[in-house]
C-alpha cells in the first residue's frame, strides 16, 4: 500500500518506513507556457506541413508499446546504448565523483542502474534525481531503486523539463546530469542548443552532462529499426490516434492511416509519419473543427536526429559545453559524450 504523508505532502509511504524514508517527491513548476494539447492540435493539424508532437505518445499502452519497441531484433539504440553505458559508467563516476545524479526523462532508470552500480562499487554514494511528467511511474521505479540500493536516496521530480528548469531544487556538491535513450534526436537543431545551454546554465564547476546520442549509419539499419517486421512501431505511431480520439473528442479511424518511416538523408534523420490512406474528414470535438485529408496527405509525428562525431561535438560546443569523454563501440553506432564547463578537466 502507499499513500501520501499528511504531515509531508513531499514524502510517498509505504509499509516499510525505512524505504519511505529515502523517497521523495518535488513537483517542479514551469517557468515558460508549456502547451496543452488542443493547442497543439489547433497549431499541428491545422498547419501545412502538418504534425503532432511526440510527447503525446506515451499514454499508457503507447509506452507499453515503446517497451516492447526496445525488445524487437531490429530496434538497436536501447541495447547499444546500455552496453556503452555499462562499460563506461565506472570512468564516468571516477571521473565526476558526483554527489548527485539528475536525469531528464527518466523514465523506469533501467540503464541508470549501471551508474548506480558503479556508485556502489567506488563507495560514492549519489542522491538520484529522477524528472518525469508520469508521477506514477517515479513513484513505483523509486520504491524499485531504493529497495535495491539501500544506500540511494531517490528525490523524484515531478514535471515537464520542456517547461524550463530553473524550479529545480537546489543541491548542494557536484552534479551528473544525464540526458540519455538519443532523445536529444527528437529535437531541432534549435531546440537542442536550446536545451543544452538551458541545461549549461545550471552547471558549476565540476558538473558534467553525459548525453546519449545515435549515430548516422546503415540507411538500411535506420530504416528496419522504425519499421520492425512484427508491426509494433506501426503499432505505437498509430496509437498517437487512439489517444487523439480520447483527449480532444476526435473521431479518427486508425484503419484509414498507415505508419511510415523513412530516412531524410540531407537532413540526417528518420521522419516518422502518419499517412492517410484515403480522402476523409476527420471530427475535433473539443475544437468543434474538422480536420481534411486528402489521400496520400501525412502528419509528421516524430523526428530521430543522427549524428557524426563532429556534429555532436559542434552541438555541444553551441551550448558552451566542451567535451571531456566521448565513449562509443568500436562499430561506432552510438555515442555517449561526457561534456563539461570551461576548459579545465572534470577531474
């Protein structure tokens, strides 16, 4: 059973009060006007080209199915991702010795266990600072973390890190912060120094940033990975409806659109769309509007940005980072890049 402390709106208890004890939870107010999704509907649908953010997939069967995406044979970015940090993760705390560990789009902190695990082995313990929009999912992976950790501290942030972040709260001693899973793909070149420099200016020295970012490869390999053979990306693009329909009243049949995904070459990145497969009209209840189709006509759903290592160090370089390691297998699918404030070493 768990339940909210009424003498800590702050603290999740649970049965057992020594676990509770090391589990807390922040709300992290914006600082800046996030949108909510009729204006994104409003902006997105309606325009030319149209598209939806990809925030909005992850309802609860959406991120069942993104689960289930990391376990398909031609989805390589999870798995290469967690290897790299495995191996490197021992460099990374010795390197940093960090009193804390903040993480954006936590999610479940299935690969952050390797740091934790290597916090273990080194005898430097780190407060966990997991910032998630879905408050269930940091409250149950927390109770996860510090029944296996008994020495973590899990200080949940509950919010949207697009909404800005100077409401964190204040930490005292060097922090890691981890931007990992190649989301930093997902935006703009824009957006990503955006996001880095915003990122840069909570840093002080001895802070590091380690980022996790895929790299241009196969065009082949890129395309099997956003169209597995079992269906389950179409699956989770098509979704995006589902969760339409549900939240803005709209009367979408999933059947009348097919998931495509495809390699934009000149701009380096995967395009996921979806496609309509026929002349429609499509009801927005909850904008008393109606959305035209024609057949063939697409919604731009998600963008994966990959990278060259040159890229990826011009990108951090933007943000007023330098890079202190840049770790990546020997076939170079994958990078992770620990980068820091100024020119001294982290160390």
């Amino acid at each position: 059973m768990v339940a909210y402390d009424a003498r800590n709106t702050n603290r999740w208890l649970n049965m057992d009060e020594i676990v509770a004890s090391r589990l807390t939870r922040h709300r992290v107010p914006p600082v800046v006007a996030v949108p909510g999704i009729l204006e994104d509907v409003s902006r997105g649908l309606f325009s030319t080209p149209r598209y939806m953010p990809p925030k909005y997939f992850y309802d609860e069967r959406g991120s069942l199915l993104f689960d289930a995406i990391c376990e398909t044979p031609e989805y390589y970015p999870t798995r290469v991702e967690e290897a790299l940090l495995r191996a490197c993760a021992p460099d990374v705390i010795e390197q940093v010795r960090p009193r804390h560990i903040v993480e954006f789009g936590s999610g479940t902190a299935r690969k952050t266990r390797h740091l934790f695990d290597a916090c273990g082995r080194s005898g430097s313990a780190a407060a966990y600072w997991p910032f998630d929009v879905c408050e269930t999912m940091l409250r149950d992976s927390g109770m996860r973390l510090v029944q296996e950790y008994d020495w973590l501290q899990v200080n949940a942030l509950v919010g949207d890190y697009s909404g800005g972040l100077a409401g964190l709260p204040a930490r005292e001693g060097r922090t890691l912060y981890l931007f990992l899973g190649g989301t930093i793909g997902n935006f703009t070149h824009e957006e990503a120094v955006a996001f880095l420099s915003e990122v840069r200016g909570l840093m002080r020295d001895g802070d590091a940033l380690l980022l996790g970012a895929d790299r241009i490869k196969d065009e082949d390999v890129l395309h099997m990975a956003y169209n597995d053979a079992a269906g389950v990306t179409a699956a989770f693009n098509l979704n995006l409806l589902n969760v339409l329909n549900r939240e803005v009243d709209a009367d979408f049949e999933t059947g009348n659109f097919r998931h495509q995904a495809v390699f934009n070459g000149a701009a380096s990145r995967i395009e996921m769309y979806l496609v309509s497969q026929c002349r429609q009209s499509v009801s927005i209840g909850a904008l008393d509007r109606r959305l035209q189709l024609e057949a063939g006509e697409r919604i731009l759903t998600e963008i994966s940005r990959k990278f060259s290592p040159e890229g990826l160090e011009t990108l951090i370089a933007r943000a007023g980072l330098a890079v202190r390691r840049h770790y990546a297998p020997d076939d170079g699918w994958y990078s992770l890049l620990l980068a820091g404030v100024g020119d001294a070493p982290v160390t």
